[in-house]
C-alpha cells in the first residue's frame, strides 16, 4: 500500500490532534506528600515561603488530610486550598472539598 503525500500529512494531522486531545484532558495530580520543592514552587498561588513551610511541615509528619494541611501551614485557608487544588494538588490523592 503507498501513501500519497496529501494522506501522510492527513494523517500525521489527526494523530498529532489526537495525542494534544489526550494531553488537555489528562489529569494532572501533585501530591503534596511526594511533592519536590520545584514542583511545589511551580504552582500558580505558592511561593518559597508557602512551599518552604509545607515541606518543613512534611518532615515532621505527612499530611492526613486537607485540614491538617491547612491547620498546620500558616496562610492556606479555605480559598487558597481551593484554589491549588484548582491547579491540581492534593493530600493523599484527595482534592480539596469546602465543607459546609
């Protein structure tokens, strides 16, 4: 079977459509327990100092949950949890839930 031109590039467009589709619409998950500093510094709403005290927090203990993330580093209230979550961090795989 030969390929004209015209169809290689047909299909070398639907694939390359086809792999960006799957790219956007991946999760993408960062685990405040594994995460490294750079990973953490990355996120749109965390500075060194934010990612500095979340990983001297981690050291002493993991976090269990959002409420301890939040209990124990100074500055992440309900609307920056959310917001981070927003941009795809979590506490042992959880996403942060405002609860009522």
């Amino acid at each position: 079977m030969t390929m004209t031109k015209r169809s290689a590039q047909t299909l070398g467009k639907a694939l390359v459509s086809a792999l960006l589709g799957l790219v956007c619409t991946a999760s993408w998950a960062l685990d405040i327990n594994t995460a490294k500093e750079a990973d953490l510094d990355g996120l749109k709403g965390i500075g060194p100092a934010m990612s500095g005290a979340m990983l001297t927090e981690r050291q002493k203990q993991p976090f269990k949950d959002w409420a301890d993330l939040r209990r124990r580093v100074k500055g992440l209230g309900e609307k920056k949890a959310a917001q981070l979550s927003a941009e795809g961090l979590t506490v042992n795989g959880q996403p942060f839930e405002k609860r009522p």
